[in-house]
C-alpha cells in the first residue's frame, strides 16, 4: 500500500525488501507462539485423558469400586472436562473477536476524536 501511495520513496527494492523482512518476523513469530499455545492444549487433553485412570485406578485395582462405577465417572468427567475446556479449544477464536472489537472501538474514538463540528445556521 505504501509503494502504491508513494512510488517515488516506497517503490525502491531496498524499501520493499525492508518491509516484507518485517512482515515475515512477525508471521513466523506468531506461528512459533501458536505452535506453543497447540503444543500445550494437546499435552493438556491427553492429561485429562490419563488423569482420572490416575486418581481412580488404584480404587480399581483393589475392588473398592467396581468397572461400570469407573466407567461413570469417567464419563461424566469428560464431560465436565469438555465443558472447562470450551474456552481453552476456542482460544484463537475469542482471541480474533477481542480484536475485532478492541480495533471498532479504536476506529470509532478517532472517528469522535477528529470529526469536524457541524454548524447549523
């Protein structure tokens, strides 16, 4: 955009270079963070898979409970695990409306900011 407003300062191929080497910064930077966030919701569901099996497994074991009562409480653990974790799958998403929102909100204080008063005569 900046080339196109400006060919005579943007349009140079030092200049271009220069701003695309900033662009591609910022993408790989933003997929090394999204990789991290995956990285951790995947390790933190396959947790919650084994969690229960280690909190209910020796009960198991020494017949204090039986395999249909295991079987649900494991069930309803998933399911209340599935419900806390609505936000956490979501997370890109809710991330992506804030900033919708946050840069409408932005947009309009500098549309308030700078309008020029109408006189009524």
């Amino acid at each position: 955009m900046l080339a196109e407003d400006n060919k005579i300062d943007y349009a140079k191929t030092e200049t271009l270079f220069e701003l695309f080497t900033g662009i591609r910064f910022n993408y790989q930077r933003l997929y090394l963070h999204y990789g991290y966030f995956d990285f951790w919701v995947h390790l933190y569901d396959q947790f919650m898979v084994v969690a229960l099996y280690l909190v209910m497994g020796p009960s198991l074991f020494k017949g204090i409970i039986l395999l249909g009562v295991m079987m649900q409480v494991s069930n309803a653990f998933q399911r209340v695990h599935g419900g806390f974790a609505l936000f956490l799958h979501n997370w890109t998403t809710i991330n992506e409306l804030r900033s919708i929102y946050r840069r409408l909100n932005e947009f309009e204080a500098n549309l308030r900011r700078y309008e020029k008063p109408i006189y009524v005569s």
